[in-house]
C-alpha cells in the first residue's frame, strides 16, 4: 500500500518535472529566435519577432512533449526478445481525447489571436480591398512615427531591375531611400510579370501585381543599408533581381534627394542585363531560350550593384 | 518455445480458414453471392458514374466562378462596340434543351416496360432535340461578332457554351450508342446501366446548361 | 464460382502477382490490382529516383553563391521539373499504388471496382511521365515557371514554339489529372460498395478511412485545377486573356484555381501516411489503435477542412487583409483534428511492448519529423509571420520536412511492413535498418538548415544568393548527397530480397488483418471466401476473433 503510494506520487512528480524541464527549454529556444532574423530595422520587425518568439516558444513545448514521450517508450518500453505476448489492449480513453482536443483548440485561438492582433498593428496594406478587420489601430505601431505626409514613392518592378522614382522630387534611383522613423508610403508596380517586394530586416513582403497598383506601408526604424529581394519568382534572372533600400536621417535624406535631382538621368549598372548580354556572346552558353532583360533603367540615381548591405 | 506461442496466438486471432473447410459452405449462401454479385457490378457501376459526374460538375463550377468574378471585377465586360447577347434564339434552344429531358425519362420509361419501339422512339426524339441544340449554337456562333480572343467575355462566352456543348455532344454520341445496341437481341434484358446512366448524364448536361442559360443570358 | 473450392485446394496453381517468378506480367495490361499496385509502386520510385537526381544537381549549384554549375535557365528548369514530378509522377502514383494494393485485401474484396479502369488509369503514367521527361529535350527546354506555373511567368514562351516546354506541362497534368480522377472514382466505389460481410464503416481498418478521405479530395480539388490549366492553355497557346494582365486577364484568379485544388493535395499525399502510421504503430506495439473511432472519423473532418484554406499561399499575393486573417484561422483549425492522430499515435505507442523493426523505425521517424513540420506550417499559417517567410527556404524546409520527412519516411515503412505480403519473402533487416539510419540522418541535415536560412531571408528558387547564407546551403547539400547515397541500400535490399530473400511465411509480424489472412503473395481473387468481419480492427491482447470462419456457422 504504501509502496504503492509512493510509486504513484514519485511518477507525478517525475512528469511534473519533465514538465517543467520543457518549458524551460522551451522558452530558451523562444528566446534564442531572435538570433535567427536579421536585425530589426522596421516597426514591424518588432511585432513580428515577438510573434515569432511567442511561436517558438509554444511550438518547442508541443515538439519536445510528444518527441520526448515517443522518444521514452522506444528507449524503456522495448518488448524483451523473446517475448510474443501483447500489450494491454487499451483501446482509448475518454477524458484523455476531449483533452487533446481541446488543449490545441485553445492553444491556436491563442495563437490565432495574437496574429491578428500582430497584422492588425502592422497595417502594411494599403487599398487592396476592406482595410483592416477591426479597429484595434488606436495603440498600432506607425502612430509611434512621425506621419508626414508625402506622395507614394513609385516602385516600378520589371524583369530584371527596380527602379524607384520619387514624384514630388522627380527623382529616379535604382537603389531606395527612406528617411528613418518616418512612415514609408510606397505604391508597387508590375510592368510585366510577378514580382515581389521584399526586406528582410523589415519582415515585410508584398507581391507586386502587373496591372495593379498595390498601396504598401511600413516605418523603418533603424539607419543602415538593408537589402530588397524580388521574392515572388519571376523568370529567369529572378535570382539576381536585388537592390539596395538605405535608411538615413531625414536630413541625409533630404541631401540625398536634393543630390540626386541635380543629376542627369544615366543607364545603370544591371546584372541581369549584363549576364545576359554576357551569355549572348558566348557561343556555346549551356543555357535554354530565355525572356530578353529589359534594358538598364535610366536613372538619375544608379547604385553600383557591388553587395554593401548589412 | 517462440514458433509454438506465435501459432497459438495466430489461432486465437485470425482463425484463417482451412482450405478444405470450404467445401463446407452453405451452398445456398453461395448461389445468392453469385446472383448479387451481378447486380452489384451494375450498382457499381451507377456507383461510380454519379461520383464521376459530382466531379464533373466541380469543372463546370470553377468555370462559374471565373466568369462571375471577372464579370463583376471587369472594367469594360463587353468587346468594343458589342451591346449584349441576342436572347430569343438561345431561349428556344433552352427550351428544346430542356424537354428533351423529360423526352428522355419517358424513352426509360418505355424500355422499363420492355416495350422496345417506344423506347427508340422517344430515344431518337432525344437525340433529334440534342442535335438541334448543337446545331442552334453552332448558328449562334458563326453570326457573333466577337471571338475568342476578345477579351474576357469573349473567352469566357465561348470557353463555357463550347465545354457545354462538348457535354451535349457526347451525350448525343452515347444516346446513338444505347440505340444501336437496343437491336442486339436480349441486349436490354437484363439491366440497362448503359441507358440509365446516358440519362443521368443527359439531365446534368441540362441543369448546367440552365445555370449557364442564366449567367450569360439572362443576368445582364 | 462452382470451381472456387477446388481452385481453393490448389492454391500454389494460381498466379501470384508479386512473387518474383514470373516479372514479365508487370509489363502486361493487368487487371489485377495487385499487379497494378506495384506498377504503381515501381513506375513511381524511377521517377522518385530521376526527380531526386535533379536535386542532386540542385543542391550541387547551391553549394556555392554563385550560379556557376548550370546555367540560370536550367535551374530554374530543374527545380520546376523537381517539384512537379516529385508530386505528380511520385507522390500521387506510389499513393495510388499503396492504396490499390492494400485497401481490396484490407477491406475482403477480390478485386477493385473497376479493374479495367484501374489498368487504364495506371498506364495513363508512364505516358505522362514520358511527357515530362520529353519536354527536357525539345528546344527551349521544359518549363521553367515553377510547378505553380503562375502567369504571366508561364506565359512567356521565349522560343515561340506552340509545343514548348509549358504547352508540354501542362498537357501532363492534365492526363495526371485524368488518371487520378478514374483512380478515385474506382477507390471511392471499392470501399463504399464492395466492404466483405460485417465489415461496417467502424470495423474498418484507418488505412482505408484515410485513402477515402484523400480520394474524395481528389474528386473536388482537381476539376478546379484542370479548369485553371485549360485557362492556362487556352491563354498560352491561342492568346485569350484569361489569366493575361495585358489583355485585361487576372493572373490572381489562377492562383486562386491553383490552390484550391493543390492546397488540399498536399492532404491527399500525406493522409494515407496517416493511414499508413495507424497501421503500423498498433503492430509493433502490439496494442490496440488508441481511439480507433476518432482517429478515423479525422481524417474526414481534415478532408472537409482541407477546401477552406488555400488562400494561405497566398497571404502576400494580390489579398485583401480579411481574406488573409480569414484563410489564417481556417488553417490553423487543421491543427485540432492532426493533433487528436498524433496523441493517438503516441497513445498508442506508450505503454507497448515495442519492437524497432526497420518499419517502426521509419514509421517512428517519420512521425517525429511530421510533428516539426506541422509545427512549422502552424507558424506559416499565421499571416504576420508568413508575410516574412513566405516565398523563402523556411517554406522549402517545411515542406520537405513533411513531405519527405512523413511522406517518404511514412512509404518506406509502408514498404518494408508490407514487403513479405508483396513478395512472399522478407527483406534484409541490417540493411533496413542501415537505410533507416542514413535516411533519418541525411533528411534532417538537408533540410533542417534551410529554415534558418529562410529565416534570415533566402529566397527559394535562387541559383544564386548572397554570400551570408552559404553555411547553411553547404550543410543542405551535404544532407542532400548523404539523402541519395541512402538510396542505395533500399534498393540493394529490395531487388536482393524480392530475388531470393528468406521465405516470410504468411504473416512474420503476427499482425491482426484481413490482408495477413491469406497466403504471401495473396492467390488472384485474394480470397477463396469472402471472409465474415465480426471485430474491430486492431485487436492486440485481446482474445476477440477478427473473423468468423466457416467451422463457426454451425
Ligand atoms: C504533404 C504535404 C504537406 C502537409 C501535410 C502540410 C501541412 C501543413 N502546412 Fe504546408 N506546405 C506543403 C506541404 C504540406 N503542408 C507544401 C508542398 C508547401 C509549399 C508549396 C509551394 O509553395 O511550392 C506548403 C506550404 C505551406 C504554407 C504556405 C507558406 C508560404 O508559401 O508562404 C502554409 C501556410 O499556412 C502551410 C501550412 C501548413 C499547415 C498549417 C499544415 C498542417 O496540416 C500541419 C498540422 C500539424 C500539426 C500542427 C502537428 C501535429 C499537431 C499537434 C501535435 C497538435 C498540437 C499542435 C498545435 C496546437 C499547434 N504550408
Ligand atoms: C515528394 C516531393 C519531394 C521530394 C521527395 C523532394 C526531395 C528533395 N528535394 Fe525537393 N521540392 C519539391 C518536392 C520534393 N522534393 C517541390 C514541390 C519543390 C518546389 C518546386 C518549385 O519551387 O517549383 C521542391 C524544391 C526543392 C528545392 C528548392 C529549389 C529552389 O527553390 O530553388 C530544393 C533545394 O535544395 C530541393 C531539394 C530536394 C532534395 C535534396 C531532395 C532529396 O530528398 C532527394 C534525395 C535524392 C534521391 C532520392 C535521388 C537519389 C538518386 C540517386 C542516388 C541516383 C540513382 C540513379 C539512378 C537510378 C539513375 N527541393
Ligand atoms: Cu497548401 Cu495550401
Ligand atoms: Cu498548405
């Protein structure tokens, strides 16, 4: 009896424990994820890593919990060699099921929430369609910036370059400049094909539709020279579809601007343009029938496409 | 030790009939299985062919679904210079259509009854109607002013009446098979899956058509 | 009929497709469903075997940043090739085949529905496969839009051929979709219809639960596809203006289409995995299913949910805010009626009396790497955070992590544990177990990087990328290489067993069912009489009868 007992309340304890152990790995893990985006450069990028750690976190308690169980009986529960008997013909258990349907029904509302709450505060999309479902934008993260209101800043997506012109400056670049700490307002255009606007230090992402102008906000928080991708796969130079987006003081930005005015518009440098150019020349190139890159943009600003991005 | 617990335990779970135990078998259960047996290829056979057309109807739908939201989401729906569909001709192909199934439920009918020459009569009437059908379309194409390259109506417009009346001209194609096979002798005895689901077919050819009839003719 | 019994007392007179005496038959326009089973089995594993060379090559150009091995065009070939016969000439026909071998033994049928239908559908195959592979060698080369095919990408067409690489594509998936469509309808009718005597929808064993509910996908998910590829088709080879945004078309409306039909497919694939996990842990357990009932009903409650979330792979396409909030808590739904198999599963496990037997090994694996993909398809679910990673390696890593991870893992232990039925002999468990090792080894290195750098922001279909992301690229490719050689012991020990493997006897893993019931390999008609079903499936350590026999009726 007593034996018993003590059995019984050592394994709860043992399972208590176990439980306890995971969770604290898995809130290590959560918070190591920060590690494994680049640095937050944008308002967004906040949100989203918190969201992401909160994933984390949850996803790591659920994977050790079930592995570490599979893991347990492989490990101690091994039939002996010899041994043709059976196990104990349990064939469920009632309370056990409501309780895994449950618990993850509630785990997702939770998670489900958070990302909305999440998206609701990024208010990234402009008009695409109904705004945002709620109106929880009372505390949402582009108040924190300063609004100045400004015309869109033009981005013009084609195979295989960006460009972006700054209408009220009548400025074009192929490399984008965004005062920090201020409300970036862009509007996506597609000459041609899919193409997708994409930072990773800023977490945002938006494919760029051809026939479609796609009003797209964020608010870079963090000066620096990031990286913009084509993301949405759009041929054959998708690959090298890059640029270059550089965060600066809105006093560089404004002597930037001005700079880049006084300048008289040249073809920059393109890569996709000059592989292809490259290739052409080359009589025995490897390669299959390709779409013709569009030519260099004409630019009054022309980045050198060398890789200088954090 | 091993081999003797394992069969053992084989017995007690699969009781895996011996062989020669079949000959033991209630020999009247045997012949009923038979029997059933044809019966249930035919119902099979139903079966599967009422599976295949809701998938079919998945097809018809998604095609549905393009048109409604291009027409809703189209700046300028019709091509340059184009007012709107003529709805009279097409009204009376809708309807000649549409009796004709009923026409083809009284040709079963007929042949449920074994009375072969009412079935092919009715039958051919069926066919007759599905052929003028086609032939009203093929008119109605041939004096459109658009193709299929103008725009999205056009491409729609002829995407939708031309899959359809692909429908309806393998339904008409089927019917001439189910007649000509109506003069094998003793051919229709049995069971007439060939004939019943060449109907069923037949009526799905209808209901889309009325859908179809609706969306491009008459919802403006 | 009337020479059933005496057929019966002679069974060693009957053809016995899968014994490996007579091989010429799998060449022939059998209608036996077994034969077509591993028609089936074999075509597809070829064309796994092609498909995974061209990673090979893949992961080759990705060790280093530069696009240097292949030219641009090529990779972006090799990866549209990769995916697309991974998924059509692979996933789908060994499904198929598992399905066609096992669910008429399982569920004490003779035969399929439609038997010729089913040879139809399974020589519809090689001929689109032949297709495919084709398409490599006409100029311009094959497809290179990726296997969505997303216009206007698609419908480019630089050589300004009418049979061009997509034309060819295209024409594929729509005869895949021919052969699949005859391949459910004939499932579908096999076990609504032709389930032996006593067999109701509750004593049926999960594997054939799961392959319903993947089938009935198939019926409503693929008409959708083939209305956008007849679209597609219509637009790149006449210029209609369906999909064209010059002309006025809408290229969002295909997505749409596309994965309507491709977002469910992915649970067509891996639910007969399901199936295949339900069998096997119980087995090797040697305990009952946990919650036999509510793990079957699942997989239809998945088959419902699977139609209302496809806008997930579109959260940072042309859609509005509320469409992506909407698709993002249908998706995540999903995780309810998964999470009640997987506790089950574990359920099912604890407690055994275990045996690592290469089968469970793989079974066992494969549900581990499932639940991290699950994990992270939960998290790309959530819109917010997808909008980072999407269209990045995190999603490459997800999907492998399933789709080889489960999926393959999941057929390796379906193959192994049905092996002996297959053949009538057993396979050889060192070198099971060697393949376990490096398979499980190799698919964690390959693709386990790729999340962090998807994470960091790689994008996918790159031949080249920035310097930042190699390390993790080179340890890919190193899983990836140690993934092919794994192959090599799989197929030494199937082709050196199937020859002349130790005879298995009829049931080596003292398994409870129907299939383990008749001799190995199983007679032509399967069964001598049609077996009366009077117990649940999965009876272990109980002493309850699966079936009543003859003897018994008097
Ligand atoms: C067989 C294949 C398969 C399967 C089964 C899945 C399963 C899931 N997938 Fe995956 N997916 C793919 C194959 C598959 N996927 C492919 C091929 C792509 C990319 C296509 C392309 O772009 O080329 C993709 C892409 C993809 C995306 C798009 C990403 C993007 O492009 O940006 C998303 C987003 O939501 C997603 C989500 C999910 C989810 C939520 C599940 C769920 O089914 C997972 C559910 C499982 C679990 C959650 C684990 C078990 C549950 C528990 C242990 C219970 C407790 C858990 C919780 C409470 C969370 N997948
Ligand atoms: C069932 C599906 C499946 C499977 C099993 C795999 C298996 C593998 N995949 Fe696959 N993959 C996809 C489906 C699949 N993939 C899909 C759908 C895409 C998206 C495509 C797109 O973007 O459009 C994709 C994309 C994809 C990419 C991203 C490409 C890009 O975005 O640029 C990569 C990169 O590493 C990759 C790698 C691999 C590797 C290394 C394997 C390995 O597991 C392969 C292991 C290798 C073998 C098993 C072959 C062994 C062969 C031999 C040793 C030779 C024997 C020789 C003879 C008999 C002649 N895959
Ligand atoms: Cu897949 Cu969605
Ligand atoms: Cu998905």
């Amino acid at each position: 009896m007593f034996y018993q007992r003590w059995f019984k309340q050592r394994w709860i304890l043992v399972v208590i424990g176990l439980a306890i152990a995971d969770t604290v790995l898995s809130i290590w893990i959560g918070q190591q994820s920060y590690r494994w985006v680049p640095p937050q450069a944008s308002a967004e990028s906040i949100l989203v890593d918190d969201l992401f750690c909160l994933m984390t976190t949850v996803g790591s308690l659920i994977f050790f919990g079930v592995v570490g169980t599979l893991v347990y009986s492989m490990i101690f529960q091994r039939s002996p060699k010899y041994d043709t008997s059976d196990g104990p013909p349990i064939e469920g258990n009632l309370k056990l099921e409501v309780i895994w349907t449950v618990i993850p029904s509630i785990v997702i509302v939770g998670i489900a929430f958070a990302s909305y709450q999440t998206y609701d505060r990024m208010e990234i999309l402009g008009d695409i369609g109904p705004k945002s479902l709620g109106m929880a934008t009372a505390n949402a993260a582009p108040m924190t910036a300063e609004v100045v209101k400004t015309d869109p800043i033009e981005v013009r997506a084609r195979q295989w370059a960006w460009e972006f012109y700054y209408p009220e400056q009548a400025v074009s670049s192929t490399e984008l400049h965004l005062p920090v700490n201020q409300r970036a307002n862009l509007k996506l255009t597609s000459e041609d094909v899919l193409h997708g606007f994409f930072v990773p230090a800023f977490r945002i992402k938006q494919d760029i539709i051809p026939g479609r102008e796609i009003d797209f906000e964020f608010t870079p928080i963090r000066e620096g020279r990031y990286r913009v991708r084509d993301s949405d796969y759009s041929g054959t130079y998708f690959a090298a579809n890059q640029s270059t987006v550089v965060v600066e003081s809105a006093a560089a930005y404004q002597d930037w601007l001005a700079m880049a005015a006084a300048q008289s518009p040249t073809p920059a440098q393109n890569r996709a343009y000059r592989e292809f150019q490259r290739s052409r020349e080359n009589p025995n190139s490897q390669g299959w029938a390709t779409v013709e890159p569009a030519a260099p943009p004409v630019v009054n600003y022309a980045s050198s496409d060398e890789e200088s991005y954090e | 030790m091993a081999m003797a617990a394992t069969n053992r335990w084989l017995q007690t779970h699969l009781r895996r009939s011996d062989p020669v135990s079949t000959t033991n078998v209630d020999q009247s259960l045997e012949v009923a299985t038979v029997h059933a047996g044809e019966h249930e290829e035919e119902d099979n056979r139903m079966f599967g062919f009422i599976v295949f057309l809701l998938s079919e109807s998945v097809i018809f739908l998604s095609f549905f679904v393009g048109y409604i939201v291009y027409k809703l989401s189209s700046a300028e729906w019709y091509p340059a210079g184009f007012e709107g569909l003529e709805v009279r001709e097409p009204l009376i192909n809708t309807i000649v259509l549409v009796s004709s199934s009923f026409v083809i439920y009284f040709a079963e009918r007929f042949l449920h009854k074994e009375n072969l020459w009412g079935f092919r009569i009715f039958w051919l009437l069926t066919m007759a109607m599905g052929s003028f059908f086609l032939f009203g379309q093929a008119v109605e194409w041939l004096h459109l002013p658009f193709g299929f390259k103008d725009g999205l109506f056009g491409g729609t417009f002829y995407l939708l009446t031309g899959f359809h009346g692909l429908h309806v001209l393998t339904g008409v194609l089927l019917q001439g098979v189910m007649l000509g096979r109506s003069f094998i002798p003793n051919n229709y005895a049995g069971g007439e899956y060939g004939v019943n689901a060449t109907s069923i077919f037949w009526h799905f050819v209808d209901v889309i058509w009325i859908i179809l009839f609706i969306l491009i003719y008459v919802w403006r | 009929m009337s020479n059933a019994s005496l057929e019966a007392l002679q069974p060693s007179l009957q053809p016995q497709p899968g014994a490996p005496d007579n091989w010429k038959r799998f060449f022939t326009f059998s209608t036996d469903h077994k034969v077509i089973g591993i028609q089936y089995i074999v075509t597809a594993f070829v064309f796994f075997l092609f498909a995974g060379l061209l990673a090979m090559v893949m992961r080759g150009e990705l060790l280093t940043p530069e696009a240097d091995l292949v030219d641009r065009t090529v990779y972006n070939g090799l990866f549209t090739m990769h995916g697309t016969l991974m998924l059509f000439m692979w996933t789908f026909p060994m499904l198929n085949g598992l399905a066609n071998y096992l669910v008429p033994l399982m569920i004490g049928a003779r035969d399929m529905a439609f038997p010729r239908l089913n040879a139809a559908a399974f020589w519809l195959v090689p001929v689109f496969g032949v297709i495919l592979t084709a398409s490599f060698f006409i100029p311009g080369g094959p497809s290179q839009s990726g296997w969505w095919a997303y216009p206007p990408v698609s419908l480019q067409n630089p050589t300004g051929n009418l049979i061009n690489g997509q034309s060819m594509w295209i024409l594929a998936v729509a005869l895949s979709g021919i052969s699949s469509i005859m391949g459910a309808v004939n499932i579908v009718t096999t076990i609504f219809r032709m389930r032996a005597p006593g067999m109701g929808w509750f004593k049926m064993p999960v594997f054939c639960w799961t392959v319903l509910a993947a089938q009935l996908i198939q019926l409503f998910g693929l008409p959708a596809l083939t209305a956008g590829a007849v679209m597609l088709l219509f637009d790149l080879t006449v210029g209609t203006s369906f999909f064209n945004p010059e002309l006025g078309g809408d290229p969002v409306l295909y997505q749409h289409f596309f994965w309507f039909y491709s977002h469910p497919a992915v649970y067509v694939i891996i639910l007969p995995i399901f199936g295949v996990f339900s069998e096997i842990f119980p087995v090797y357990s040697r305990k009952p299913l946990f919650g036999y009932p509510v793990v079957a009903v699942s997989s239809l409650v998945i088959t419902g949910l699977s139609g209302i979330v496809w806008v997930h792979h579109m959260f940072a396409s042309g859609t509005p805010g509320w469409m992506r909030m909407l698709f993002m808590f249908s998706t995540m739904t999903i995780s309810v009626p998964t999470g009640i198999k997987v506790f089950a599963w574990v359920a099912t496990v604890w407690g055994g009396k275990i045996r690592l037997n290469t089968p469970m090994l793989f079974a066992l694996g494969g549900l581990i790497m499932w639940v991290f993909a699950g994990i992270t398809g939960i998290m790309l679910a959530s819109a917010p955070f997808d909008i980072h990673v999407n269209n990045t390696y995190f999603v490459v890593g997800h999907f492998h992590y399933v789709i080889y991870g489960a999926v393959v893992m999941g057929f390796y232990a379906a193959i192994y544990h049905w092996f002996p039925k297959m053949t009538g002999r057993m396979y050889y468990e060192g070198l099971g177990k060697l393949h376990f090792v490096l398979t499980f080894i190799g698919a964690n290195l390959n693709f386990f990087p790729m999340h962090p750098a998807g994470l960091m922001g790689m994008p996918r279909r790159v031949a080249s990328y920035d310097p930042e992301f190699a390390f993790w690229n080179v340890l890919a490719s190193l899983g990836g290489f140690l993934l092919g050689v794994s192959t090599l012991p799989f197929l030494l020990n199937m082709l050196s067993s199937w020859a002349r493997g130790p005879e298995a006897g009829d049931n080596p893993w003292r398994a409870i069912g129907l299939e383990w019931m008749v001799s190995s390999p199983p007679p032509h008609e399967n069964f001598d009489e049609i077996p009366v079903v009077v117990s649940r499936p999965y009876g272990y350590g109980s002493d309850e009868p699966l079936v009543a026999n003859a003897s018994e009726k008097e």
